[in-house]
C-alpha cells in the first residue's frame, strides 16, 4: 500500500508557521506566562442546609430535617457556606453564618441552657442515646428503639438559640452530620427543637415541646 507524498508547498507552509511561533515565544519575557482564557461561565446551585432557613419557618420538632426553598435563603450566608462533604474543618464556618443571620437575642444563661438540651435532644432523637432523660418528648424511651443515624458517625456541625416570637419562647436550630441506617452519610441536615419557659418555686426552666 502507498500513500501520497505531501506537497512541497504544504511543507513550505509549515515551517513558515512554526518559525513564526517561535520568534514569538522568544519575545515574552522569561517567567512570565500568557494569560490564559477565561474558564466559561457556569450555573452554579447553592448548598441546601445551614442556615438556609431561619428559627422562624417552625418545623415540627424532632421531625426529620428538611430542605428549604432557594426562595428563603439569604445570599450572603449561601455564598460563605462550606460545600458539602467538608468535614470538620468546615464547621466553623457553618456556626458563624447561623450567628450572623440570626444576632444573639437571649441572655446568656438562658442560651447555654437551651444549647445544651437542644443537643442533648437531637442526639437523643438521632441515635437513639439519652431517649430516658426526656420522657417527656420520647414516649417509647423505655423501649428498644433501632437508632436512625450511626452514633460513631452522627456529629452537630453548629446550633444557636434564639427567642420564638415571644421572652418565654425560643427555638434551637442545630445543623448536624450522620450516617443512616443505609450507610449513606450527609451533612448540613437541618433540625429545630422549640421550648417554652416554665416558672416552678420561682425557678425559671425551658421546656422542650412534646411531639404533635
């Protein structure tokens, strides 16, 4: 089998091309490369999650995290959200946009104590440990319940607490990690815990509300 032989002309032209190429190249100083094109510009989704949606939007408590629409979600906090699967390291960010979106409007006291049952509850509710300490919201905890989310894998990514419309009513918005039952883990889930503040002996306390 033969094939043809290319064109003189053709040839010709080539080395033209490739000595013009290179006389241009050793014009640019050394060390300094060309810029490059500007990448194509692309649609890009906001992560679902953390404080995409305010204390206020009142979900039922302990029921299953929900996404919220794009249409409630402000763009600031969207933009400094870490993408998904950041790990650890993206935590600290997700505290600092729920404390941004929503300003510190309870005493301190009444904070910490809110937090800290406001944790104590989700993880109660996600992996089934600590159901005994709240009967009040857990009525099967004195039976066996198959824990939902993996305790090794389930961690809260950042919590607020903030008042629910009223000084003696908040809500704690927690945004937590897991691994379900199925093995397949997400991150930035969304859950909120509401409480109502009792007077006992004159002592103040917050209550979490039972399920409905």
């Amino acid at each position: 089998m033969t094939t043809t032989p290319r064109s003189p002309r053709l040839l010709l032209l080539s080395t033209v091309v490739l000595a013009v190429t290179g006389v241009a190249l050793l014009g640019v100083p050394h060390g300094q490369e060309q810029p490059s094109p500007a990448p194509p510009a692309h649609a890009t989704t906001a992560p679902s999650s953390a404080a995409n949606v305010p204390p206020a939007s009142k979900p039922s408590a302990g029921t299953a995290p929900s996404t919220p629409s794009a249409a409630s979600t402000p763009s600031a906090v969207e933009s400094a959200l870490p993408p998904h699967g950041e790990g650890v390291a993206g935590d600290p960010a997700v505290q600092r946009n729920l404390e941004a979106a929503w300003p510190a409007d309870l005493p301190s006291n009444d904070e910490r104590e809110l937090l800290a049952d406001g944790r104590s509850l989700l993880r109660a509710d996600a992996t089934g440990v600590g159901r005994a300490k709240w009967p009040e919201v857990f009525h099967d905890s004195d039976q066996a319940v198959a824990p939902a989310f993996a305790t090794a894998r389930f961690r809260i990514q950042a919590a607020i607490a903030r008042r629910d419309g009223s000084p003696d009513k908040a809500v704690v918005h927690l945004v937590w990690a897991g691994t379900d039952r199925g093995g397949t883990f997400t991150d930035l889930r969304i859950t909120d815990w509401f409480f109502t503040r009792t007077f006992q002996k004159g002592a103040a306390t917050w209550t979490p509300q039972p399920r409905t």
